[in-house]
C-alpha cells in the first residue's frame, strides 16, 4: 500500500521538475506572446538563442514592436546585432521613429550607426527636432584694433548619412567660431560689425562649415555682441614702451663707454705724469755727469739755478694772483 502511494508521487514530483526546468529553460511564456502578436517564431528558435546565449526577451520584445509597427525585420537580423554588443531596443525604437518621420533609415545603416557609439534615436530625434548649440563668446579684433566678443546660436540637424564617420559638435563650434573670427578681422570697422550683425551669419553660411560632420546647419544667428578691449592701443603702448625701453639701454651703454673712456684718459694722464718724473729724476744725473766732462762751467750751473729760482717764484706770484681773482 505504501509503495503504490509513494511511486506516483515521486513519478509527479520528476514530472514537476522537468515542467520546472523546461519552463525555465524554454521561455514559452514569451512564444505564447509572440504568437498573440502575430510574429510567427519556432520554439525551437527560442531554444537556440538560449544555446547561443542570447537572452530571448532582447530580441522578441523588440521584434513585435517593430511587427506591430509595420517594420520588416527579421529574428536573424536582431539576433546579429545583439551578438555584436549593440542596443536591440534602441535600434527599433530608431527605425520606429524614423519610419513615422518619413526619414528612409535601413535597418543595417542604423545598427551601424549603434555600433560606433552614437545614440542612433537621438539622432533621429534631431532630423526631426533640429537641436540649437550656443557657442560662448568668441573674440575678433577688428582693422582699427577694436576688440568684438560675439556669441552665436546653431540650428543644426542629424545628417543620418555621415553620422557614421561625422566629426561631432565640437567640430561645428570650432569651424564657427573660426569664421566669426575670420569676419570680424576682415572689417575695417568695428561699428560696422555692430552695425550689421547678420553679416558674420551670411559670410560664416557661405563657408560650408558642416562638410565631413555629422549635422547639416540650419542658421547661424548672432545671439549677443559686445565690445571688448583696444587691442590696437594697448600694441601700441606696448610698443612704445619696448621703444624706451631699448633707448635706455642704449644710452645707457653709451654712457657707460664714456665712463670707461674717461677712467682710461686718467690713466693715460697718471702714466704720463709718472713719465714727466721720471725725466724730471734723471735732470741732476745729466748736469752732474756734464759738470764731469767739462761740458758745463761753474757758472754756466749758477746761471741755471737762477733760472729755476726765477721759474719758481712766477709761479708763485701766478698762483697767488689766481687764487686772489677766485677769492673775489
């Protein structure tokens, strides 16, 4: 009696757990939804994503959704493409939007699009929705040396066929700014800047900015202009100053060569006092070695004595007198 109660519960509880492990390995609940959808898909085909480790849900929840929205898309197609590490999700909600904008967006150019990193329905949002960047201020010096700040606003829109491979808004706000630059120096006047603001939006639309980016530019409006600096004046006073700077040097030079010059001329003076000495010492020498040669009398050195005695005391009296007209 026990074994007949107990061999039909074990055979129930093995029935349990293969339903159990079936269930949890075979997402029929998700089949059941998908047929309710009208997506046709195999069992089977469920059970090879679990083999392929491709998680069911990722790409049958997005499948009806593109069903239901009238897209042509096929189960090998998303599988693909969740295999290769991109947003299933994000992919169909893309070719959705795009599809209810009248935008032609392939399936394989949008999942490309989601492999290289950029947020395909964001992308399609902005063709839809144009999005504005505003650049911050952008300085020029105009010809007359007057500083112009200016701050633009970009209207631009997703370009679905270079957005693969398009350089991004940084390069849209680089290229801008370097035409309003570029605008703001080629004006004679600052006033005509001020004066005619939507000039830099024509000359900076004629340029073809958006060439190899991501984004087509709708307008390019002028939002603030401002009056920077006297850059002209302030090179000017810069300049000057570097002038007198460098005249000061030179003079300063100049001055010092002089100062050099005139220490030398007192040496030359010096040595040649020290040489006037010198000849001065060997005198004596030359009137004792005549008076031996009998070159020169007795009186011959008297009479010269009275001569320097004679020399000496009018240069006393000349000295004298000097200082007497100093005193007066």
């Amino acid at each position: 009696m026990n074994q007949d109660i107990i061999v039909p519960i074990i055979i129930a509880a093995v029935i349990l757990i293969a339903l159990i492990i079936l269930f949890t390995f075979v997402p029929v609940a998700l089949w059941i939804s998908a047929l309710a959808a009208g997506v046709r898909i195999s069992i089977f085909t469920l059970v090879g994503m679990r083999l392929r480790r491709v998680i069911p849900s990722r790409v049958i929840n997005p499948l009806i959704k593109a069903h239901k929205a009238g897209l042509k898309v096929d189960t090998n197609q998303l599988e693909s493409h969740y295999l290769a590490g991109g947003n299933v999700d994000r992919v169909v909600n893309a070719l959705i939007a795009a599809h209810r904008a009248n935008i032609e967006l392939p399936f394989e150019r949008s999942a490309a699009i989601d492999l290289a990193g950029r947020d395909v329905l964001e992308a399609v949002q902005m063709s839809v929705n144009p999005k504005v960047i505003e650049t911050p201020f952008i300085s020029g010096v105009a010809i007359d040396g007057i500083e112009v700040k200016a701050k633009a606003r970009i209207t631009v829109r997703a370009n679905i066929d270079r957005l693969v491979g398009g350089a991004g808004e940084d390069t849209i706000i680089a290229r801008v700014g370097e035409g309003i630059v570029s605008t703001i120096g080629s004006s004679t006047n600052h006033k005509n800047v001020l004066e005619n603001p939507d000039k830099i939006s024509h000359n900076v639309l004629e340029r073809g900015l958006d060439s190899g980016t991501a984004f087509e530019i709708l307008s390019i409006d002028i939002a603030d202009i401002d009056i920077g600096k006297n850059i002209g004046a302030m090179l000017q006073t810069d300049q000057a100053e570097a002038d007198k700077n460098i005249a000061q040097a030179k003079a300063e030079e100049r001055r010092a060569m002089a100062v050099a010059q005139e220490q030398e001329n007192l040496a030359r003076v010096q040595e040649m006092r020290a040489k006037v000495v010198e000849a001065e010492a060997e005198v004596p020498l030359a009137l004792a070695e005549a008076l031996r040669s009998g070159n020169m009398g007795v009186m011959d050195y008297m009479n010269y004595q009275n001569i320097n005695a004679d020399t000496t005391m009018r240069d006393s009296i000349g000295d004298l007198s000097n200082n007497e007209e100093e005193e007066r």
